[in-house]
C-alpha cells in the first residue's frame, strides 16, 4: 500500500507549511479537483436518498456547547472560547445582545442542526427529516498525533442528521450503512472492520441508562441483520451514545475512523426538540448522526493511500490527456480538450514542449485516458484512446470517443430509493 503522505505532495494534491500551521494542509489544483468530485458525488447520492442540504455556521456561542454537553465532556478536544464581538453600536438591540460573550470553533455540527430543527415546529408526517452538510470543524489534536491528511486540526465533514420517530430509527440507521456500503463500492474501499462503539466502565457519558441500553440494541440489531461481521468494543462511545464505525487502514497499518452512524437519545432532550404526533400531542424525536465517507481529508488521503494515485476514472485529476504526436496536430488537441471540458471532462492537452511522445505517455500514466492524435487521425477526424491499463483502441471518431470516456467517468451513484432498505417517505416536503 502506498503512503499517501509522500505520494500526496509528488502528486502534487495536497501539501502543508510552517506558516499556515501544522495539521493544516492546503489543496492543490489536483486535489482540488479530487475534492470537488468526492463532494459532487455525495451531495447527489443524499439528494437522492431524501436528504435536504443545509450551510450553518462554523463559530457557535459557548453556551451552545454548553447545551450540547460537547464544553464539558469534549472541551480538550476544542479550541479556547473566543470573544464573540465587541459592544458597540449595532442595527439592532437582539444583535447588540447576539454580539457579547464567547464563541467557539465548532468540534461538531450537530448542535447547529438541533437548532435548525428547533427553529419551527414539526409534524410526524414530515419525518424522518434528514439534513445533511458538508461543513467545516475543528479539533485542537496535539502535534504529534498529526499526520498528512489523516490526522488534522481543520476537517470538512460529510455529516448528516436525521430526525425521525422511535419507529423510524431502525429504518433509518439501516438506510444510512446501505449508503456507506454503496459509497465504499463506488470509492473503491475495503473495510478492514465494523466496529459497535459502546460506553467504557469509568468513563463520563451523559444520559441515563435506559436510553444507552436501546440506542446500543437498535444498532446490535442492524448489524446482526446486515450481513456484515463486527466486533463490539466498550469505550469508544461518543459521550452521548453508542455508534457503529467502520474501520479503515491506510499505509501506516493503523486503522482509523472513516465513517460513523449513531443513536442520539440525549440530545433532543437537551435541545427539547418535539414533533406533533398522530395524537396530537408533543412528541421526543430521535437523531441519528451519520457521516458517509467522514471528513474529505481522510478520506482522501485512504483514498491515496489504497489507489496510489490512479484513482477510480470518475474521481481522477485528470481524466483525459490529449497528446498531439507532432506540433502540426496541436490544433485539433485543443480543440478535442476544449470539446471534453465543455462535456464536463477534465482534459488536459500535453503538446512537444513536455517531451517525446513516449515521456508524455508516461508522465501521464495515472490518467484514465489519453487521446493521441497524428497526421492520420487529425486528417480524418479521428482519435487513438490509449487507456490506463496500456490497452490501445482502434482510431475512431472523435465524438464517438468522447461518449465513450464520458460514459467512463461518470460518478457510479445508485438511487437508494430503488433500495427496500431504504424507506421512509420524509423529507419530501418543505418544512
């Protein structure tokens, strides 16, 4: 397995320096575009899985962490409490009052979306409601646990929320690992373990423990029925509640976290989040954390890690290198580049000025494909498709060539709804 924290600067995707800060790396053109892909791909899976995709803030009062438990029982792993403005002046008396005491860099978005789901009341019939965000937190991580993207300061997580009835939660929670498992395929990753994290003797949780006791058999149940082998181990519990998370290694051998989903009892009791039930009467959701693929920077760096650079087609850099094999025939390399970039490609033209056309077909050797044109080809419209493996097509239009590759890179998203695991009619309507 390679090691994404070399093979990731040479690759030119990612690097870091002194001045920015250490657990704070920097994405690079290459990885840019491997990021933005890895968003686009799972924004469209939860859109289609009933999701609504919020933006919330990443600074919070204290006394919102406060609230969420996360200042007494997670405040190590966080960032000292800043002012939050100064008094002064303001359009507004609530925001002259909004403006005094702490805020903090949040460690976690779900207070943000307790609040989101506060902000009005709800009906049964609009859940389960599943917001979803791709957003930004941080956790002050001490310097020598940091490494490459694995382990860092500043991450931007795939996480998601779900509000949903107690009948709903085992429904929900079986949704959200089908979701994990389509995304592994689609990413290339192999689990190395499912893990059911449960609360360690001697430890500080919150909730009684009751609720601990159905939060920790309705994910028992969904790992028994789901066809996958786990392992439970005590301790490694959120301060809230037991979770499932599905272990990973990269190149180092330690395995880490990628992807997580979890039973909240707790929270909704803090936030004191209800929903109007069929009786009439004021009802406790429950909230069910998940996160897909969990922050884009981990997942990047496993995904280095395990690929070593020649990453599935749809995900690539780079997915098409048009190489003219003389300067004459750098007119219709561009015009083919411009043609696949228009078609949502991202192409790139490797003329004489990089080397023979040897050097080039080698320096571009993680590129899915590579469009060769010569005298022949650009005379009667056509194009050479070398692929990745080495295999070389015959000469075909170019058109038709770049149906073919746009075929080839696209994102391999299943509709969950086609899914029996994946229920619920949420979500569908404006709230």
């Amino acid at each position: 397995m390679h090691d994404h924290r070399k093979l990731g600067r040479e690759l030119q995707i990612f690097d870091t320096d002194p001045l920015i800060g250490a657990g704070l790396p920097y994405w690079l053109p290459a990885g840019a575009a491997i990021r933005h892909a890895l968003e686009e791909y799972i924004r469209e899976l939860e859109r289609l899985a009933g999701y609504l995709h919020v933006y919330s803030p990443v600074l919070g009062k204290r006394e919102l962490y406060e609230l969420s438990g996360h200042w007494e029982h997670y405040r190590d792993g966080m960032y000292p409490a800043m002012s939050a403005g100064r008094d002064g002046e303001q359009d507004t008396e609530q925001d002259t009052e909004q403006d005094t005491g702490q805020a903090v860099l949040r460690p976690s978005l779900c207070p943000h979306h307790a609040l989101m789901y506060r902000s009005r009341a709800h009906s049964y019939r609009e859940l389960p409601l599943r917001l979803a965000e791709l957003g930004g937190q941080y956790r002050s991580e001490l310097s020598g646990v940091l490494g490459g993207l694995t382990r860092v300061r500043a991450m931007q997580l795939n996480d998601a929320h779900i509000f949903c009835t107690p009948d709903q939660v085992e429904a929900e929670a079986a949704a959200a690992l089908w979701l994990i498992r389509q995304a592994y395929r689609a990413l290339g990753i192999e689990p190395l373990r499912y893990r059911l994290s449960l609360a360690g003797p001697g430890q500080k949780y919150v909730g009684g423990q009751q609720m601990w006791d159905r939060a920790a058999a309705i994910l028992t149940d969904l790992l028994a029925s789901s066809d996958v082998r786990y392992e439970a181990e005590e301790g490694e519990a959120a301060f809230y509640g037991p979770k499932i998370d599905v272990q990973v290694a990269g190149s180092s051998e330690r395995e880490a976290t990628l992807s997580t989903i979890q039973v909240d009892f707790y929270q909704p009791e803090r936030f004191g989040l209800e929903y109007i039930g069929p009786d009439g009467g004021r009802h406790r959701p429950v909230m069910v954390h998940r996160s897909v693929i969990g922050s884009l920077e981990r997942a990047v760096g496993h995904l280095i890690d395990v690929h070593g650079g020649a990453f599935p087609a749809w995900l690539a850099p780079v997915q098409l290198a048009v190489l003219p094999v003389t300067d004459a025939e750098l007119p219709q390399a561009e015009h083919l580049a411009g043609q696949a970039i228009r078609l949502g490609l991202r192409a790139e033209v490797a003329g004489s000025q990089d080397g023979s056309l040897g050097a080039r077909i080698r320096s571009r050797r993680l590129v899915p494909y590579q469009a060769v044109i010569g005298a022949v080809e650009a005379s009667a419209g056509e194009v050479s498709i070398r692929l990745r493996t080495g295999e070389k097509l015959p000469a075909q239009p170019a058109g038709a060539a770049l149906a073919e590759i746009c075929a080839g890179c696209a994102a391999p998203v299943m509709d969950p709804r086609d899914q029996a695991v994946s229920s619920g009619a949420g979500s569908s309507l404006l709230w």
